[in-house]
C-alpha cells in the first residue's frame, strides 16, 4: 500500500472513529460508505472543445441499526457539525422505521484492500492530448461522406475510491480509473437520417483507439441509413454482444434475494429446478480483473467471490446480502448494494455467460436476426412476467454474411420462455463495450418480429 493511501484510510478512520463513538453512544451499531471521485469530461463541435468540465465529488452514507430498526442519512461535508446531524439524523430516521430484524451490521472485521491490481493505474498523458483526441475525433467523423454533424460525443477520465467502515472493525477500500470515449454520428440521405453509437472503455487513455471508434460509428450508421424494416414474423434471434447483457440486466430482478424476500421475484420457488437450457451457466465474477466492473468487496464490506447463479441449465442460487441471507437462512454471497442515499438491496458484480458448446458456424447457419440496438427496453419490459417489447435494429444474416441492415421493427418475446427454446450457444464469450458483462452468444428461437 503505498503511503499515500495509508494517510487517506488513516483520515477515513478517524472520521469513522468520530461518528462510531457518537452512533455507539445512543446504543446502535453502524457501517459508513465514504465516496470519493474526480472526472475530466470533455466534448467537441465544429472542430473546436466545446466543453471541458472538471469534477469531485465526496460524500459520506451512514447507516444505523438500533434494536430492529435501520436508519440511514448522508452528508457532503465532513466538518463536526455536518456529521454530528448526519448521526443524529440517522438516529432519528431509525426511530420512526418499521422493525427490520434481519438487517445488521457485519460482524466480519481486518482489511480488504485492492491496492497492487492496477485497478487506478497513473496516466501520463497531458490534459492538452486528451482534447486533441475528441477533436480529431469529431473532426474527422463529421468531414465523412452523409455525415451531417456529430451531436454526441465525449471523453471522460474519471477515477473513484470507495471506502467502507464498520462499528464491528471492517475497512475496505477500492479505487478504480476508467476512460471512456463515445460518438454519435448524425447521417442523413434525402429525408432520411440515422444515427448509431460507437463506445470504448479503458482504465487509460493510451489504450483508446480512435480510428476504430470512429470506423464503426460510421459504418453502423450508414447501414443503419440504408436499413429497412424487415416482413413481420418470427425469427431466430442472436442480440450483439452489447445487447444481449443489456436484456439481461432489464431482468436483473430473476436473481434478487431482495425481489424473492419481497414476493415479486418470479424465480423464487425455482431454487434447484430446471431454469433454462442445459448449455447455459450462468456466473458472477467479481474478481476478473479483466473486467471493468472488478469488486474485491460489496457495500457491506463484505468479501467478494465467483459465484455460480445457473449451472447447466439450473438455478444454484440467488444473489443475497447479509439480510436476505439471514430472512432466508442461507449464506451471503457478498451481493450487497447500497449507495450513499440509497438503503440496502442487492446488485450483480460482472456477469459472466460461459462458453457453450456451439461453434460459430453452428450459431450461425441459415437465417437469423442479429439485434444491435434495443430502444425503449427499461420502460417495454415487465421483470415479474418476462415479457417485453421495443424497438429494434440490427442485420438480417445468413450463415455469418450480414445481407442487409434492419431498422424500424419490434421484436417481443418473454425472456424466461426464451432461455429455454435456445437454438444454440456459442464456443466464444465476448466483452461488451463497457467491460461489465462476458458473456458468449445465445441464438434464441422463434422471436416475433413486428415489421412492415
């Protein structure tokens, strides 16, 4: 640990000391989030900068649990007078709560610190290049044939520390850096106009390649010009790489403790039961230091570890923080998800969809749809039921070959009928563009299309 960061947690420990002693006074145990974060975000019009905005932030989330009863609040600032109301209004808050007898504050003690992985790497390039690079970006983009202009587009640095404390003598702590870049190109042809995204993610600017960025916003967008709504029907459907996590993560309910502990999760009498296809497995992988969306702890502190949700096709486990683990009497899978101002609930690290046994050419035969771009998928979807509907884009294929890009259709289906009418599941998993999600390609059967 280097001695810059020793004298932060030192600091951290100090202001939690101060708090504990306060919250311990009235009786209650406690646990403290400390967010810390800066940013560099930068945009381009017209060949110029047309925005550079730099950011921190900080703010500390207590949460107290006196007797049964939980109570949370937060503060921005951490002079005396800030954090004494920021306790004695959690205090409060506890005392008009409803009794919540499963929820405590962890007992797990000892550091976790993920200093040494690389995960906030030190980045020698000059605040000068990163503008260079989103000018030249939108520049050149915007100079293509058909292009109009490049409404969106942006390079954020940002770099984030969380720190969780605890009345029972947890400290964990995490910093992480990611640079991201987007485009969004604006085509139009006669009356005509379309626009796709093209997003990379990094935890250094170096590691940004502009061109290809700029290449596949193009490309995509004028296919997406060129596309035309295909004949309605039903179709074998394989979502993108990018897609795919993102249906998913719509259902993100299936695997919720906090949902089944509630009654609306729709998988939580399934436990050891046949849940999908035998091909999929289903795992979250906290600590694949490949990923974006690395977690040495959750937001109780608690350690994290792979967990296996779906193995051959059945349902191992749902994802438990340490109330639902004790409501449920099972153990914690280290899933817990609380932010500053927010309570406590549970959310997935990085979702991991293993390898299956298909080749490509196998995924790939005859005719299918690949899906690209899913519009209005949060607000067309129903989590208890599985069923959705939205706007689609993407490519009618054949055997691998795109034959001609699709725009302007519905695709509907209820993704827990789909998991288990799968045609075939792919030898390659693939990251998608934010790092999150690894998952392989799932060709689903018999989706209704709504087209021309």
């Amino acid at each position: 640990m280097t001695q810059h960061s020793q004298n932060n947690q030192t600091i951290a420990q100090q202001l939690a000391d101060k708090i504990f002693a306060r919250v311990q006074q009235a009786g209650a145990e406690a646990d403290l989030i400390i967010n810390e974060g800066s940013s560099l975000s930068l945009k381009a019009q017209g060949g110029q900068l047309d925005e550079q905005v730099v950011a921190s932030t900080f703010i500390v989330g207590l949460r107290v649990v006196l007797g049964d009863q939980v109570g949370a609040a937060s503060s921005e600032a951490s002079d005396p007078d800030a954090l004494n109301f920021m306790v004695d209004q959690a205090l409060a808050n506890a005392r008009h709560s409803a009794a919540r007898p499963s929820e405590r504050i962890s007992s797990q003690s000892g550091a976790l610190t993920a200093d040494g992985l690389d995960l906030d790497p030190d980045d020698d390039a000059t605040v000068d290049e990163k503008i260079d690079f989103i000018i030249d970006l939108e520049r050149q983009l915007s100079a293509r044939p058909q292009i109009r202009n490049v409404p969106y587009n942006a390079l954020v640095d940002a770099r984030q520390r969380q720190q969780i404390l605890t009345t029972g003598g947890r400290h964990a702590d995490q910093r992480s850096r990611q640079v991201v870049a987007y485009v969004y190109p604006l085509a139009e042809q006669g009356e005509r106009t379309a626009m796709a995204s093209s997003v990379a993610y990094s935890r250094l600017f170096r590691d940004l390649d502009g061109t290809r960025l700029s290449d596949r916003a193009y490309a995509d967008t004028l296919a997406l010009l060129a596309g035309e709504a295909l004949k309605s029907g039903r179709y074998d459907v394989i979502f993108s790489a990018n897609v795919q996590p993102q249906l998913f993560g719509a259902f993100s309910l299936m695997w919720s403790a906090k949902a089944a502990q509630d009654k609306v999760n729709p998988l939580r009498d399934r436990l050891g039961t046949q849940i999908m296809d035998a091909r999929l497995n289903l795992v979250d992988e906290p600590l694949n230091r490949l990923g974006l969306g690395y977690r040495l702890f959750d937001d109780e502190g608690s350690a994290t570890a792979a967990v296996t949700l779906v193995k051959q096709g059945e349902l191992m486990t749902l994802a438990h923080n340490s109330a639902t683990a004790a409501h449920f009497g099972v153990a914690n899978t280290g899933h817990a998800a609380r932010g500053a101002k927010s309570p406590l609930t549970v959310g997935l690290h990085q979702l991991q969809l293993r390898a299956g046994p298909d080749s490509q050419a196998t995924l790939q035969q005859g005719e299918y749809l690949e899906i690209t771009q899913l519009d209005g998928l949060h607000s067309g979807t129903n989590a208890i039921s599985g069923e959705f509907s939205c706007g689609a884009s993407g490519y009618l294929c054949h055997s691998g070959e795109r034959r001609h890009a699709v725009r302007g259709v519905t695709v509907a289906g209820n993704l827990y009928q789909m998991l288990q009418q799968v045609v075939a599941v792919g030898d390659q998993s693939h990251w998608n563009d934010s790092r999150h999600s690894c998952m392989a390609s799932v060709r689903f059967a018999d989706l209704a299309i709504a087209g021309s």
